[in-house]
C-alpha cells in the first residue's frame, strides 16, 4: 500500500520506517526541515536501537520518503497521523493543537474513500469530534483510530511485531468494515502471525491507550508506596515485590520500587486522563490518578533527601556523581526524567553535580546547560562524595564496585532503581542505600 505519517518525532518516525520495511510505500510529512533533512538520508533524529539500521535500509530501498510538503501525501490511501500531544502549559489537559493542525492539513489533499488514522494518544471523545469534521470537509475520507503501544527501547519490534492490534472504527457497518479491511492490509504480516485484534469503537480504541498507560503507572506508584511503608518498618520492597509478584493475579513486572518514572507517556497521560474524566463530570472516577502521580513525584524528593543525608546534611562543595539522565535506558529521551530532576535538584542544593549518561547528555546539556557532563564513567567516579544512580543502564548495574571504591572519595551509593546488588557493594566497603530497602 501506499501510505503516509504524518509528525516524524518518536512514534512517526519508528512507524513509518516500520510500514516500509513492512513493504508498503510510505511518505512522512513533518514540519520540522532539519529533522526531514537527517531522516530523508537514514539519519535518527533521536536514539533508538534498531532505528537506524531500519531507516537506512528503508530510505535505500526507496519505499521511505519524508517532506516537509503535504501535498505529498497524494496517492497515499491511508494517512497515519503521529503527532504529539503534549501536556497543555499551565493545565493538566492535552494539547491537541498538533493534531488538529494535521487533520485540517490532510483535508486539504486527501480523497475521496481514503482513511486517516489516528495514532496519537488523545482524550476520549477527540476522535468523535475530528471524524464529524473530516465528514464536513466533504472530501470523502473517513477516520479510524490506531492506538500505539511501544516502549522507548523496543519500538521497532513492538510496530512491526506488535502484542495487540486495536483498531477504533466508525459506526456505519460499511465504513467500518472498509476501515479494517485497510488495516488489515497494512498490518497483514502481524496478523499473519495470529496477532490479536480487537475491532471497535473510537471511544474504546482511545481508552485502550490511556488506561493501559494509568494501570502501568499505578502499579509502579503502588509498589513505591509499599517503599515508603518499608522504610520505616525495616521491610525489604523488593523481596516484597518478588513474593507478591509470583501471584499471577499480579505478576512481577512493573513492580520495581525505586525513584520512579518519567517519560512522554506516563506522567502527562495520567494528567490528561483525570482532567478529561473532570471535563466530563466523572473526576471522581480516576481521582485515584492525583495520588499515583502524587507518589512518583514524591520518590524523587526522597532520593534528593537521601543523598542530603549521605552529605552530612551539607551537600554545598561535595562533588555528587549522577549516574543516568535519560528517563529509562536504551534511550535519549529526557522528558519529565527522573534523573534529570534529581540532578537539577542536587546542583540547586549547592552540589557539585557530574552526570553521564551513555546517550542523553547532548539532550541534557541542551536543556541543563548549568550542570556538568562528563562522559567518561572513571572521571565522573574520580574523587566523588557519593554514588547517585538513577538510570539502569547495564554500564551502570554490572559496574565492579571494587573498581569504583578505588575512584571516589567516599564509598557512598544511593541506588535509585534498587538494580545493584546491596551485599557485593557493602562487602566492598560501600555504604548502600536503596529505596524502601534495609
């Protein structure tokens, strides 16, 4: 098929090399020139594993083209568009004005029986409102929504082997079986490989998304809660999690207590959910959400406290080495990270903070030019105070704590993602302190 993306950034970008190396002919549209420029040679814009390889292989095939023009949609049957919805500034709502824009750009290109699809995550009742637009437009294309469910670090495989397949199609059985048939094609190979599908209607296919992302970050604020409960009782969270996880009700996963997470996903989905369940007057319904986001954000001033704590009570001078800034491993992002806050938050305490990071410090330095980088692991270590890890990256987990004990001042770690193993370290002479752990 011939397809289009339109919005290159994380989730256009890995979906339309996907569909190309899927087979299809696919064009992706972005606003941005100099990301179109580095994409439209099989240049990532941003880290991902397998990205560039696919890119590369895609753009030389010559079924992967990307514009900055959207006329060059024509020809193209279905339009994907994968835009970002980020928080609204000064609210907790989503800002849909991307995807607006997109749609009303498309409108002026596509034709008649042509699909647009929608990827992005959006409140509940977004897709009614730009299906009743697109139907005005009187251009004969119709709407369907394609809920995306990747994970930073496993794109490429999660579009191109995906778990599940959910497809949100129009009320009209006519149009709704057209609109599966079209994904279907284009998502052939995955259910070829008995992929589940789930076939409904918008509001479903929208609450798919923003659900599964509340439910993940609930059991992850719900596991550091039982954190803070174990701080003060001497229980251990993560044995904890290990025995409540072998229910299969629960399941381990998810359950990893520690400084807890960031991303573009969680944090504002989460948000967005509870200001539209306001909007619609049902808040009372995901209330619940305020006390999860609540929890993680707690988790970072309790590893800031932790390490005041480990200073002494005078972080002014001491030289702090922040092990990660990327919200996660295997990637650079550092939206609403983390790391990034604990390290802010240390530097404004008076520390003198050093970060590394294997591939977020050029993102970092661009939004943090006031702390310092370093990507050389032993100079970071070199002379330390204290050991802050907050990203589990392996260099990072399966460091020799016999070697680092050589380097720093002060054999004092503070393992924010509870990924080190307590007992090699203090056998080694280090002063250990994980989160909701003895």
């Amino acid at each position: 098929m011939r397809v289009s993306v339109i919005g290159c950034g994380y989730l256009g970008a890995v979906h339309a090399a996907s569909m190309a190396e899927l087979g299809h002919e696919v064009v992706g549209i972005d606003v941005d020139a100099a990301k179109i420029a580095r994409l439209a040679v099989g240049e990532a814009p941003f880290f991902e594993p397998g990205l560039p390889e696919l890119l590369r292989s895609a753009v030389a095939s010559g079924r992967l083209t990307f514009s900055t023009d959207m006329a060059d949609v024509a020809g193209a049957s279905v339009h994907f568009v994968a835009v970002g919805t980020p928080q609204l500034r000064g609210s907790f709502s989503a800002d849909l004005s991307y995807v607006d824009a997109a749609v009303e750009g498309l409108l002026e290109h596509v034709s008649a029986g042509d699909l647009i699809v929608g990827k992005s995550t959006v409140p509940v009742g977004t897709a009614e409102r730009l299906a009743a637009r697109i139907a005005d437009s009187g251009t004969g294309a119709f709407l369907a929504w394609n809920p995306e469910f990747l994970r930073e670090g496993f794109a490429v495989k999660d579009t191109i082997s995906p778990d599940r397949l959910v497809y949100g199609v129009p009320v009209d059985a006519e149009a709704a079986a057209t609109a599966e048939a079209m994904l279907s094609e284009v998502y052939a190979q995955a259910l070829a490989a008995e992929t589940p599908l789930i076939v409904t209607d918008y509001a479903t296919a929208e609450l798919v998304k923003v659900s599964a992302n509340a439910f993940l970050a609930t059991k992850i604020s719900f596991i550091n809660a039982m954190a803070e409960i174990a701080e003060v009782t001497g229980a251990d969270v993560t044995q904890l999690a290990d025995a409540i996880g072998l229910d299969v009700r629960i399941g381990r996963r998810f359950l990893g207590a520690g400084v807890g997470f960031g991303g573009g996903c969680l944090p504002k989905d989460i948000r967005a959910f509870t200001a539209r369940a306001e909007e619609i007057g049902r808040g009372e319904s995901v209330a619940f959400l305020k006390e999860v986001d609540a929890i993680n954000l707690r988790r970072r001033q309790r590893v800031v406290d932790l390490a005041v704590d480990a200073l002494d009570r005078e972080p002014h001078g001491k030289k702090v080495a922040v092990l990660g800034l990327a919200f996660k491993p295997f990637s650079d992002d550092i939206r609403d990270s983390p790391a990034i806050d604990v390290a802010v938050r240390l530097r404004g305490l008076g520390a003198d903070v050093v970060a590394i990071d294997p591939e977020a410090i050029e993102n970092s330095r661009r939004m943090h030019p006031q702390l310092e980088f370093d990507d050389d692991l032993e100079a970071v270590l070199s002379g330390a105070d204290l050991v802050v890890l907050v990203t589990e990256w392996n260099e990072y987990r399966h460091m020799d704590p016999v070697w680092a004990g050589e380097l720093v001042g002060t054999r004092k770690v503070i393992d924010g993602r509870n990924c080190l193993d307590p007992k090699a370290w203090r056998a080694a002479g280090w002063t250990y302190q994980g989160l909701g752990r003895p």
